[in-house]
C-alpha cells in the first residue's frame, strides 16, 4: 500500500477506459459512478491533476433508446467533475453472420446478428498518455481498465519517460499482461465502489 501513498504531490492523471469500467461494474449497483471520488479512494486522498474519460456515443440497436438517454445523463454528471476531459471514438452498429455454436441437425450453420463494437479509446488512451508525459503533464499516470493491449504503451511511459503507471482494475480476474507491465495494480472492490456513487441528484 505505501506506493499508492508515496509522493502523494506528484502530478497524478487518470486515464479511464469508460466500456471496460462498465462492464466490469455493471453486475453491481454502482453505476452511478464518481471516478474522482473513487481514485481519491484508493490513492488516499492524492490530488488529481486531470481525468481523461475515454468511451463513444451509443447508438441504440431497436426502438427503445434509453441507453443513449443514460449514457447522456452519465456524461453530464462526470462533467460537474473538476479538470474533467471527455474524449471519443466511435461505436459501430453492424448486421454480420456468425457460426452457429451447436446447430441443430438439418438446422442453419450461420445466423444473422447485430454486432456492436466500439473502436478507439485503446488507441486514444495510449495517446494522450504518451502526449502527457511528453509535454511533462503527468508524474504518476493511473489508468482505469483491464484491456491488455495498454501493455505497450504503459511498457513506454515507464521506460522511457521514468513514470510510475497504476492500474486499478475493475474486473473479476486482473490481465497478467498489465500485472507485468505496471508499476502495480489494484482491484476495485465492491466496498470502495459503493463509497464513490454521486449524489442521487446534481
């Protein structure tokens, strides 16, 4: 735990990977997620320099578009955070045929589905951390996901620019590969999600 305290005047930015926190946390009833209140959580009370939130706008894939409606009202709350910056990429709805997994005897091998898939905020988070620590804006780069292809970029920051990279995890079962790679990585418990909700209004 003394690395998560250590040098708590650094400059410390936090890199938010918004679709894999969400469906690391989304089985629970913490959704209404203050990432501020949760990093100030887990790094005792470090002051954070500046949030990044990387995710893309929804797109709904039938008649109901409440999901676009939350997404809104999620992203208006984390704008009342301070130095919050939102950043996007995209979110392809596409019809595709896929394999079926068991087909029935005499049945179809194929069945059309509707695939959804957001692209970018991999490539954006890399960006913008190796940018930061270009332009010397971040001193310890703490980074919200479990997606292991940040493997490389944390591989950069840490040997080329001398930076301490935490991870803090919000899935069940933590990457081996960004285990490796960070300087340490933390799992997000229920209790401290639980802690880090917004107030019921803002």
């Amino acid at each position: 735990m003394a690395a998560l305290t250590d040098s708590a005047m650094k400059k410390t930015n936090v890199y938010i990977d918004g679709f894999n926190l969400y469906y690391g946390i989304r089985k629970t009833p913490y959704r209404w997620l203050d990432p501020l209140q949760l990093c100030q959580r887990i790094l005792h009370g470090r002051n954070i320099h500046r949030l990044r939130y990387f995710t893309a706008r929804v797109k709904a894939r039938g008649p109901d578009n409440s999901i676009i409606r939350r997404q809104q009202t999620y992203l208006r709350a984390l704008q009342t955070l301070p130095n919050v910056e939102i950043h996007f990429g995209a979110f392809l709805v596409s019809r595709t045929r896929m394999k079926v997994a068991s087909p029935h005897p005499g049945g179809p091998a194929t069945v059309e589905v509707i695939k959804t898939e957001e692209k970018g905020s991999d490539v954006n988070i890399a960006s913008y951390l190796l940018l930061d620590a270009f332009r010397r804006d971040v001193e310890t780069a703490v980074i919200i996901s479990n997606d292991s292809d940040l493997v490389t970029p944390i591989d950069l920051v840490r040997s080329e620019f001398g930076l301490d990279v935490i991870v803090l995890n919000p899935h069940k079962n933590p990457s081996a590969e960004l285990r490796r790679a960070a300087t340490m990585v933390h799992q997000i418990r229920k209790g401290v999600l639980g802690s880090s909700q917004f107030p019921p209004q803002l």
